[in-house]
C-alpha cells in the first residue's frame, strides 16, 4: 500500500469508528432518556438494560454503519481539499479513481460485513430485544392483555406439518377469517388445502364456516371432488395464545429461513403476503450495498469543494442526498410491496438510481 493510500485509509477508518461509536453512545442515551420514567418506575436493573442494549447493537450498526461511512469519506476528503492536497495529488498525475479507491475498497469491505452480520446477528438480535422487552412490559400496571390484539395477514406453521395463513385473526374474540390451510407431508409436498370464510375457537376446539377442502396426489393433482361444508369441527390442536406465540415474522429469520418459508407459502395462493415477503428478501441481498453506494454519492461532493467556506455546504448538500437517497428506498419498497412494480426491481430501484448519479457526478469531475 502506497503512503498516500495508508494516510487516507488511517484518516477514513478512524473517522467510521468514531462515527460509529457516537451514534451507539447517542442512541442508548436518547433511548433511555425517552423511557426513563418507565424504567424507574419499574426499577429495571442495570443488568437487564445492559443485556437489552447489548442485544440491540448488531441492528444499530447495521443501521447506521452507511451514514458513518459516508461522514468519514466526507471529511476525510473535504480537509484534503482544505489543505489543497486535493490539488497536489491531481497535479501529480491522480485519477479521482486512484484518489478515492481507498474509501470505496473500505465501503465494499463494509458492505460485505454489514450483509453478514444482518443475516446471521440481526434476527436473533431482534429476538432477543424482544423477549427482553416483553419481560419488562410484562411487569407494567395495566398492561393491556395479547388477547386483546388483532392481527392481518397472519402465516403460522402448526402442527402435523400445517401452514395456516388467515387474512385476519382477531384474539379479543378467537376468530379468524379467510383461513388457508396447507398439510403437507415429510417432503413437504401439498397433501390437502382447507379454505374457509371464518373460523371460532369455542370451548378448546376450532368451528369453521364454509369451508372447502381439497385432497392433492404426489403429482399435485387434486383427486376426489372438493368437499364444501357450511359448518365443521376442525382437528386443530392449536389454541389462540399457540398461534400467537408461533406467528412468524420476517425480521425474526436469516436469508435461509425466509427462502424456505416463502417457498412454502408459495401454494397457498397468499399473492400479497408472498409479494411482500419477495420484496423483503431481495432487500436483504440489495441493503447491504447502501454503504458502498452512499460512500460513492458522497465522493463527488467532497471533491467539488473549491473554498474553505463550501466545505460545510458540501456536506450538508451530501447528507440531503443521502436522506433522499433512504426516502427514494422507502418508496420504492412500498411500490413493490403494493405490486406496482416488480420485487426484485422495488429493491434495487434506489440502489440503480443513486448509483447512477454517483457514477456521473464522479466522470464530471474535472
């Protein structure tokens, strides 16, 4: 490594760190101030807080590790530029690329670290914060009972190898409604599919309304006729509160467990909740990226810098570009999750977009 490349890897590292460890520091302080009276109320324990905000670091770093990346590339370059090394390093035959390779090899490093540890740390990070905070909820006064929620779009795995998807479970009243229920057998082929309007749950046991039920071969074919029934007892041995504690929830599984759960769903004819959990997945291979590209967007914008007095300027030009960046990402997200636009594309949109941008504002640099 060249001394130059050392001296701007020295300064951007140093300055992700330190970003790093403030947005940590500032997160816990703001949080436990925003809920300081709840935690002496309860007299949480400093053990349990630790333990929660331990749990909560994986998902922190992985939020923010982009914007520090960009803070770093900003003001490394933008006290280069200050100090006219900027000017010296171009005199001297530099390429921006070659002026810049340092902080985008660290944005692709970070990239591929950010993706790790959101696929492997972030579920059961959540997890973890969630049982933590449901043991402190728990120990509120008037704490609203679980039975009083209502939930749409729920996809649960039961027993007897069963997947149920209801369109909307309301516990206050034990009643689901649209149900769609997939057995399968030991390799996960289609055995029999229930659809019902309505479903109670009564004396521990389980009444569905209008209900049809479908018998497939190893094929997939259906065989016999359908079997409609304005009102039958069902064989489930779940209770309301099982089915509560088993929902599934894409923030809770990794790459792997989402693939499979989504490929499971995939004949329940469940389009929206499997178009959702698609956009989720893709995104999960896409967000990884925001650090690299963000890095990127913020390139340009340190360099352009001409005066000492345009440095801030610059770089709350940059950050603007980097909120609208996260904006055009929220969006792009929800286009594709209400089927305006293909998953795939909701999740690379912002990422082909900004990308785009960098990569011309970088070529027009002079």
């Amino acid at each position: 490594m060249r001394i130059l490349d050392r001296y701007i890897f020295k300064s951007t590292l140093s300055l992700f760190l330190g970003c790093l460890f403030i947005f940590f520091f500032l997160y816990v302080v703001i949080d436990v101030f925003a809920h300081l009276d709840e935690i002496l109320k309860q007299k949480t324990g400093l053990q349990v807080l630790a333990q929660y905000y331990l749990s909560y670091l994986p998902l922190i770093f992985v939020q923010v590790a982009p914007i520090a990346g960009l803070l770093a590339t900003l003001y490394t370059f933008t006290r280069l530029n200050r100090f006219n090394e900027i000017i010296a390093m171009r005199a001297a035959g530099l390429s921006v690329f070659q002026i810049s390779k340092t902080p985008i090899i660290l944005g692709i490093i970070l990239s591929l670290f950010v993706f790790w540890v959101n696929d492997k740390f972030v579920p059961q990070s959540i997890t973890m914060t969630e049982k933590i905070k449901s043991q402190m909820e728990d120990q509120k006064p008037n704490k609203p009972h679980k039975s009083e929620e209502s939930i749409n779009n729920l996809s649960i795995y039961g027993l007897k190898n069963r997947l149920f998807f209801v369109n909307n479970f309301n516990f206050a009243t034990n009643t689901m409604e649209g149900i769609t229920i997939l057995e399968h057998d030991t390799n996960q082929n289609i055995t029999r599919k229930i659809v019902a309007s309505k479903g109670t749950y009564d004396n521990g046991l389980w009444t569905f309304y209008q209900s049809i039920t479908y018998d497939f071969d190893a094929n997939g074919q259906i065989i016999h006729e359908p079997q409609y029934l304005e009102e039958e007892i069902m064989g489930i041995p779940e209770s309301p509160k099982d089915f509560l504690n088993q929902r599934q929830r894409p923030e809770f599984m990794n790459i792997a467990e989402l693939d499979n759960y989504i490929l499971k769903l995939s004949n329940s004819g469940a389009t929206t909740v499997i178009r959702n959990l698609k956009v989720d997945l893709f995104h999960r291979f896409t967000s990884c990226l925001t650090s690299i590209i963000i890095i990127l967007l913020g390139i340009p914008f340190s360099l352009m810098i001409k005066k000492r007095s345009a440095g801030l300027s610059s770089v709350g030009v940059a950050i603007m570009v980097g909120f609208s960046y996260y904006v055009l990402n929220a969006v792009s997200l929800a286009l594709g999750k209400a089927g305006i636009i293909a998953p795939l594309l909701a999740a690379s949109l912002s990422h082909i977009i900004v990308l785009s941008a960098s990569l011309y504002l970088i070529s027009g640099l002079p």
